[in-house]
C-alpha cells in the first residue's frame, strides 16, 4: 500500500511526472558523492602529510651522519697539516696537539688518532731501532714474519692502555685496512674501512667499528698521478671509531618515532650491518621504511629508517571515518526534507492565489504613496544589498537609482566612506534603526554625497532574512558647502597649504606617534629675508606669487609624510616625522634638509619675466622633549629662527645649542677632512711585519691626519665620517698610490717586501675600482704581487658572487687579498674555500690573552690548522710580549705585527731607513 502511494506522489493529476519532487533524491545522491569524494581526498592528504613528515625526519639524521663524517674528516686534516709542517713527531709533540682538542668529549666513539707509517723488509731493522730510540721500549712491528711491506703504527692518542697495545701493530695485515690505505693513498682523499673489530676491542666490545685514513705526502715530491702519489707517499694519518657510539653520540637522531639501521653497501647483505638501534626490526615489510646512500669517505652506506607505532599514531584517521559518516546521515535528511517541502508545494499555491488578489489592492495602494517621497528608498538584506529601490519617477535621479540593484551599498560608497555605510547597517541590525549616517556614491560617473538612515524591517527574519529599509537623501549641496567651510578653516587660501590650525593638529599627532614609538622629529621654522622690501617695491602681487612659488619649492623637497604649512606673512613651518631613534643621527638629518631647503629657496624666483633673488632664515628644533607640547615646539622653532636672523640670515640655527654644537661639529670635520685631503694634510704611516726570526717580511699602511689647529685627529674619528661621506673612496684610492710609489723605492733599493692596504667595503664596491688599480699599478711600475690588499669579513657577508668575482679580477692582475680581522665577523669555510685569498691576519683580541687564555689559544691553532691546509699565509696582530711572540713561533705562525717589533712610523722615513 505505501510504495503506490509514494510514487503516486511524483504524478500530477494529469498523470506526468513532477521534476521539483526529484529534487530531494538528487540532492541526496550529489551530497553523498561529495561525501564519497571527501571521505578519500582525506585520506590521500594525510597519506601526504606522513610521507612528507617522514622524508624530513630521514633527511634529518642522513644530514646528522653526512656531517658528523666531516667532523672526523676535519680532525684527520688538521693532524695531517700538523705532521706535513714537521720533519719528524714524537709521542709528546703529538699528545701536546692532541690534548687540547678534547676529540673524544667532542667526537663521541672515536677511539683515537693515530699515525700510520710504511717501510720495507730492508728497512724493518732501522724502523724498529729508530722507534725505540724515540722512547717506545720493546717496541717490535706485529705480528712477526717476512712480508714484503710493513704499514706499523708508530704513535697514537690517547695514550691510554687500550690503545698503547696497538703500537707497532702492521695494519697492512688487517684486509679492511688494507684496502682503505691504498685506496687513501692513490686517490689522495679520505678513505673509510668497512667495519671491522679493532684491535683495541678484541674481547671486549662486539659492535662494528670502522677506521678513516688520510694519505701524508712527501711535501718536496710531486703528487698529480696515481704512480707520483705512491711514490711520495709518508705514511696515514688515522682515526678509528665505534659506529654505535659514533651514531648515539650525534643526540636526539632518532626518537620515539623512528628507527635506524646502517649498513656498509646495499642493506640486504645482514652481513655488513654497521648499526641497528634497538627498536629496528630487521627484514620487515613496512608502506614508510625509506633507505637513503651516503658517500662515506669513498664507500657507500645505506642509512634505512624504520617509522615506528608513535609515528603511525599521529597520522590516524578516526576523525576522517567519524565525519563521512556524519556527511552520510545528513545527506540523507536533507534529500528527505526536500522531498517532503516539494510536496507541500501544491497546498502554498492554492493558498498564494488566494492571497494575490487582496495583496495586488495593498501594493498599488503603497504604490502611490512612495511616489509622493521624493527619497530614494531602498530595501536591503543583511549584507547591505539592494534588492529593490525606488524613485519618484520626477526626480532628477529617477534613472540612476535602478543602478545600484544587486550591489552592496558599502561597496557602491567610495573607500573613505564604506566603513561609515557599514557601521549604519550594524547599528540597525543591533538596536533597530540608524539615522544621519553620510556616505558617498558614484551616480553616472559623479561621486554625490548621501545622508543615511536605516530601519530593520520587521516579520521576515524567519523566511527571507534580515532585511532593512533605507531611505537616502542627497545633501550633496550641503556637503559641498560643508567642505568649502573646513577648507576655509584649515588650508590657506593663496598657497593651498596647511594653515597654523592645520599644522597645529598635525603636530599634535606626531608628537603622541614619536613619544609612543620612541623616534625623533623636527619642526623647521622658515622666515623668507627681505621679503618686505619685495612686497613693497614690486607691490603685494608679485608678493604672493613669490610666495606661491615657495611653496611650491617646499611641497617638491617634502616626503609624502610631511607636512608643509604656511602660517602667515612670509612663515612657512615643515613638519618631519620619523627621522631617527637617535638623537644624534637625527639632528645631523634634520640639518642636511634644511640646508638643502635653504639651498633651494636661494635659487632666483621667476616673478612676472622678471628673476628674483631671495634667501631663508630657518630654526630647528627636535621633538619629542619632556613635558613639552606644540605651542612649545612651535615657539622654539620661531626663536631659533630670529637667532639665525640675528647672525645674518640666510643661516640655520638649532634651539638646541648642544645640539648645534656637536651637529655643526660634525660637519666642520666632514669640511676640514675635505680640506685635509686637498692640502695633503694626511699621510701615510707603515707598522712592519716580522717573521719568526724577527726579519721584516712587510707592513701595513695606516692613514694618520696632522690638523694644523686640532692636532692629531684619531682614525676612530675621521674614517667614520670619511665612510658616511663617501670620502674613504679616494682617501683609499690614495693610500693605494702611496703603497705603490713606496714598492717601487723598495724595489730599487733591493729591499723589496709585500705592503698592505686596508680597503673600505664601499670603495672594493665602487664602480670601476678594479680599473683604478690596474691604472695605478700600470703607472707607478710596481709589482703587483707585492701589493696586499685587506679586507674585513663583511664584505663577504652580501653579494658573495659579484664579490669574488671582483677579487679575481684583480688577482689576475697579480694583487694578492688578504682577510683582516679573521675570526671576528662573518666565516665560511666553504667560502674561504672559493675567495682567491694570500692571507689570513688573526685578529688581535684573540692574540692578546694567549698563551694564558685557553679558549683563545685554542683558536689562534684552530685558525692556523685551517690556513695551513687551504695553503694561506697567517699574520698575527696586536702582538706586544714575548710570551705571545714565542707561542705564536712554536705554533709555526707565518708572520708577526704589533708594538713588539715597531710602532707605526711615516712611510716615507721607514722606506729611507730600508733601502740606505
């Protein structure tokens, strides 16, 4: 009985299907595959999110391993430099280096470090005897027989128990180290065993352990093929390790959620297992296990990670199954309460004609009285959209109202005004009504200013939403008059500028912004010279376009957050906001501009064909002070303004007499230093360099300035303002010819030695420095590679491409680049790597307190390891006692400079005493 009923309920009367009582089975099925579709897009994105979230972990830890490799590889290469700037080593030079360096606390795992050297059956007789004339008694190559060629460990670190077996053991006998030696050896890089038990462990400990060998080389011997390699070898330097502690002493590289296996080669050979954390499974098959190879000193490891059960739990789905079936439940109640409103449609259309007749009479009856409002009335929904409007159909507007149907009224309102339509349709959505809100409209391409009231309509919250009547009304007029007044009030009619009103208002914003944000500003007072005598001869027309154009001239000089006021007569007042936070650097801008306005105003006026000379008296004075506001600033600015009349006009006077003080003093020493470079008040001065011997192997240039009334002027004080006045470009280009000029008298002397030139970041930066110096070169004669240039680190801190191209250009000149200040700043090793330098100069703040220091002593051996195996030439500063000098010797530190060997004298005296 139901199933005819309910498909009676799709046939009309006439007996053919009714498509509206589909609609709730269609809208069922479309919601259920939308439930379908997101149901698996969910899945597939947390599928996403775990591979990404665990490619990043196994990223991680083969980054952790690549670089805890390198760590090891740095060590061996600093030992290698160690023992190729040495004849011979013994046990106490070694432990003397080694200790220091705390490896094992550093290095987790690693065993120690070790030299390996080689000998033949001939020679075995003399190595042993040699051995144990150096201290090792009992000292004996193991084990014991006839071979071809020895490989015996001859000294290891530390010297503990463990390792001090190991002595004299022929490590040519371990086929692992074996291949790793000979394969170090030809290839002259790192080698790395596979894993084996030390000979230390034997009995003792059960884990893979692998060893590192770094070929030495006969410095003397040539090295470029395989056959030169294997006849200049020297011998190994070598660092064994345990993999297990090498691994877990990296940190946190695995966690909770991870496991990690290594293996020496491809990961299905258990055979050459190197580590298993304790939570790997072996050979189980698992959707997230990723296995990643790394190049480890010439053999390839494979690192396999296993995602744990905590990995797998935090990318659950319960969520996901929970909502598609939620998805599912209501697509089904919507599709039925469709269905069931489609069937009532029939009853709402017998009632609605029912209903047309009466509502026809009440609609042309409400007809007539809105044609009698001359408004325009609006109804709107909840988002302010106009759904009908209406006009009298004889008002001027009558077409363009119909132009807003269907658009938002706050997004029809100009910018400035849709926050004030908006706020007005939310009063009346809150209390009911809103009234005298004015807003702007665009109407036939004309903005038309609109008063505003709203009223919530009542009785259609249930069926058709919030709606609202508004009714507009044009007081455009009304406006228009209203903006006259205020421009009246706060603009000044002949310049169109800001008035004292206006400014006062403006200054009174920036002062709360600047006390708020703790930044200064300035108010600059210009009073025009003679303006009177101008006013009077040429008479008051030509007077005000005088003043016109200076307005003009002050609105073109100003930012687009300044303000420019004329306050009356020939006053006019700019208003800078945001200069600096500091006091200082604020005066001295604040200064710089009103010059460049006074310069400005100096410029002759073009008054009726006619030039007109005029000049300005400006005061300054900052803001914000304590306690003061803007009638205070205001009358500051006014009174430095008559203190510069006072002098003679056309001046700038501070308020501030300190700060007058000190700005003008800066300035006089940016002139003075100008003066200074033309009237060769500056000269040149050179600190030598010594070697260890104490000979002098070459110096360094310094800029000193004789002040003919200030005397001797500190560099700290002018190579400051040279820099921010763009002076240090020639000051260096000029430091560079002495440099050149001094190596040529050198040269014919037959005392010739490299001299070093400090170059500023901004002038290795400016344009065409490489061309002047191959011009000065050219021109003087001198030899290139004995001229040193210095540069900080922080040139190397921004554009690195542009920079070392730069220095390779003059390195093919022959100029050789040192790096002043090492340590300090910005350091790469990668870089150093790439910079074509000659030097490295230690900087003095780490020479001082070595040897006592052990931080610092440890650096300065750090520093010298690393220029020793990039082949750079170190250079001490600062050094002034003999215990720094004879520390810096033993560590075999190429050159030395300080007060120790001279202080710096002229150049052109030290040049004399050279070559005499």
């Amino acid at each position: 009985m139901f199933a005819p009923h309910f498909f009676r309920r799709f046939r009309s009367q006439q007996g053919y299907w009714r498509l509206p009582t589909l609609a709730g089975p269609a809208i069922s099925l479309v919601l259920l595959s939308l439930t379908v579709l997101y149901w698996q897009d969910q899945g597939r994105q947390m599928q996403s999110r775990r591979d990404a979230a665990f490619n990043r972990a196994a990223e991680r830890i083969v980054d952790s391993l690549q670089d805890r490799l390198l760590a090891h590889e740095i060590v061996l290469r600093g030992l290698k430099g160690y023992y190729e700037g040495s004849d011979s080593i013994d046990r106490a030079e070694l432990h003397a280096y080694v200790s220091p360096l705390q490896l094992q606390q550093v290095l987790p795992g690693l065993q120690a470090i070790a030299f390996v050297g080689q000998a033949t059956a001939g020679e075995m007789a003399e190595h042993e005897a040699r051995m144990r004339a150096l201290g090792i008694a009992n000292y004996a190559v193991r084990p014991p027989g006839r071979r071809e060629q020895y490989r015996p460990l001859i000294l290891i670190e530390p010297q503990t128990e463990d390792n001090l077996r190991v002595v004299g053991v022929d490590t040519a006998t371990v086929p692992g180290a074996l291949e790793a030696q000979n394969r170090a050896r030809d290839s002259g890089l790192p080698a790395l065993t596979e894993g084996l038990v030390l000979r230390q462990d034997v009995g003792a400990k059960t884990t893979p352990s692998v060893v590192m060998y770094l070929p030495i080389y006969r410095g003397e011997m040539p090295t470029g093929s395989v056959m030169e390699r294997r006849q200049a070898l020297r011998g190994w330097v070598s660092g064994p390790f345990h993999v297990k502690a090498f691994v877990e002493g990296i940190g946190r590289l695995t966690d909770d959620a991870m496991a990690l296996a290594i293996y020496d080669g491809p990961a299905d050979q258990p055979a050459s297992l190197l580590y298993q954390s304790a939570s790997f499974v072996p050979n189980e098959v698992r959707a997230f296990a990723g296995a990643r190879t790394i190049e480890a000193a010439g053999r390839n490891w494979t690192v396999v990670v296993q995602p744990l059960p905590a990995f797998e739990q935090g990318f659950a789905a319960r969520d996901r199954h929970l909502i598609a079936l939620l998805a599912i439940a209501l697509s089904l109640a919507v599709g039925w309460f469709t269905w069931y409103l489609s069937m009532r449609r029939d009853d709402a259309l017998a009632l609605a004609e029912g209903m047309t007749h009466a509502l026809r009479g009440a609609r042309d009856d409400l007809q007539a009285t809105l044609d009698a409002t001359p408004d325009w009335m609006f109804e709107l929904d909840a988002e302010g959209r106009v759904l009908h409007c209406h006009n009298a159909p004889e008002s001027a507007l009558h077409a363009q109202a119909t132009q807003l149907v269907g658009r938002s009224l706050p997004e029809a309102a100009s910018s400035k005004t849709a926050y004030g339509c908006q706020a007005a349709l939310d009063a009346a959505a809150s209390r009911g009504y809103s009234f005298g809100h004015e807003f702007q409209l665009v109407v036939d391409g004309e903005n038309r200013w609109f008063e505003l009231s709203v009223a919530r309509k009542k009785g259609t919250e249930g069926v058709q939403g919030v709606r609202f009547i508004a009714l507009l009304r044009d007081v455009s007029e009304r406006k228009q008059a209203a903006q006259r007044t205020h421009r009246l009030a706060y603009f000044d009619p002949l310049t169109e500028l800001p008035n004292r009103r206006m400014l006062l208002d403006r200054l009174a914003q920036a002062l709360g912004a600047a006390s708020h944000a703790g930044r200064f500003g300035a108010l600059i007072f210009m009073d025009l010279d003679n303006f009177k005598q101008i006013n009077d001869a040429q008479g008051h027309s030509v007077g005000d376009q005088l003043l016109v154009q200076v307005a003009h001239r002050l609105m073109q000089a100003m930012r687009p957050t300044d303000t420019v006021a004329h306050i009356g007569g020939d006053e006019f007042v700019m208003l800078v906001s945001d200069i600096s936070d500091e006091v200082d650097e604020a005066g001295m801008l604040a200064l710089r501009l009103a010059d460049g306005l006074r310069e400005s105003l100096e410029a002759p006026f073009n008054l009726g064909g006619h030039a007109f000379a005029s000049t300005a008296s400006i005061g300054l004075t900052l803001f914000p002070k304590q306690g003061e506001g803007v009638e205070d600033l205001l009358r500051e600015a006014d009174t430095a303004m008559y203190r510069a009349k006072d002098l003679g006009r056309n001046r700038i006077c501070f308020f501030e007499s300190a700060m007058q003080t000190d700005v003008q003093r800066r300035l006089t020493l940016e002139q003075d230093l100008k003066v200074a470079f033309v009237d060769a008040q500056l000269s040149a001065f050179v600190q030598p360099q010594v070697d260890c011997a104490g000979t002098v192997v070459g110096g360094e240039l310094l800029m000193r300035w004789q002040h003919p009334q200030r005397g001797a002027v500190s560099p700290t004080e002018f190579i400051a303002v040279a820099e921010a006045s763009g002076l240090i470009v020639r000051m260096g280009d000029w430091m560079i010819e002495q440099a050149c000029g001094a190596l040529v008298q050198l040269e014919a002397g037959g005392a010739l030695v490299p001299l070093s030139v400090n170059v500023s970041q901004r002038q290795f930066r400016e344009e065409g420095f490489v061309a002047r110096v191959q011009t000065m070169l050219s021109q003087s004669g001198a030899r290139a590679d004995h001229l040193i240039l210095e540069v900080t680190e922080s040139l190397l801190a921004e554009q690195m491409e542009e920079t070392i191209a730069r220095m390779r250009e003059l390195v093919a000149l022959g100029v050789r680049f040192s790096i002043d200040d090492f340590g300090t700043g910005y350091s790469s090793l990668a870089y150093l790597k790439r910079m074509p330098l000659f030097e490295l100069k230690i900087d003095k703040s780490f020479v001082q307190d070595t040897p006592a220091d052990p931080s610092d002593t440890a650096i300065v051996q750090t520093i010298l390891a690393v220029a020793r195996n990039l082949g750079l030439r170190v250079v001490a500063e600062g050094v002034e006692t003999q215990a720094q000098a004879d520390f810096l010797t033993t560590c075999q530190c190429d050159v030395l400079q300080g007060y120790l060997f001279g202080r710096p004298e002229p150049l052109a005296g030290w040049v004399e005493q050279r070559v005499a």
